[in-house]
C-alpha cells in the first residue's frame, strides 16, 4: 500500500513538472522579452523638434513624424548603436542601453556645416 502510495505521489509530481515546461524557461505561449526605442528629436541647443528623421538600431527603422517624435518596436534589451540621418544635419550616433519595455529618450541633432 506504502508502495501504491509512492508511485502515485510520484506521478502526481511528474505530471506537474511536466506542465510547468522547460524547467523555468519562457514557454512558446509567453510574449518575447522586447524593447521599444520611443522619445523625440530636436535642433542641438534648442527646442525645434525635427520631423523626418530617419532613425535605425539593431536593424530596426522608422522616421520622426511631423512633431519630431518616434517609435521603435521590437528591439532586443541589450547595449546598442541608434543612428539618426537627415538632410542638412550631421548623422548623429548615440550609445544606448536598452532594457525591456519603454526606453525614452530626447536627442540632439547639430546642423550640417
């Protein structure tokens, strides 16, 4: 009986690990851990927000809009490059740290001499 009783405990605790998973790893169902890149882009020394600036990291594009502000989905949490481009402005690079969820950022553009 002390035997039975083992055997099912032990199918008991089987059956849950087994639903639990990989063993403590995100399962299929789970949504990706992901960053998003959001914020606006302004004239160095100034307030003037910049529409139409072309803004790139980890492969990921969009531009600013008419109010100089942007967003970037689907960016992995890590130590990243954003390059920002625009006509009559110097490219500007910044170095970044990206953690899951929202990351805002205000970045200054200087003027191409």
């Amino acid at each position: 009986m002390k035997r039975l009783r083992s055997i099912l405990i032990l199918a008991l605790l089987l059956a849950a690990c087994a639903a639990c998973g990989n063993g403590g790893g995100s399962s299929p169902t789970e949504p990706e851990q992901q960053a998003i890149l959001l914020g606006t882009v302004h004239e160095s020394g100034k307030t003037t927000l910049i529409p139409g600036v072309a803004i790139e990291a980890q492969g990921g594009r969009t531009t600013t809009d008419a109010g100089g502000a942007f967003t970037l989905r689907g960016l992995r949490p890590a130590q990243t490059t954003v390059t920002l481009t625009k006509d009559g402005y110097r490219e500007t690079k910044i170095g970044v740290n990206l953690v899951t969820g929202e990351n805002r950022f205000s970045i200054a553009m200087s003027h191409a001499p």
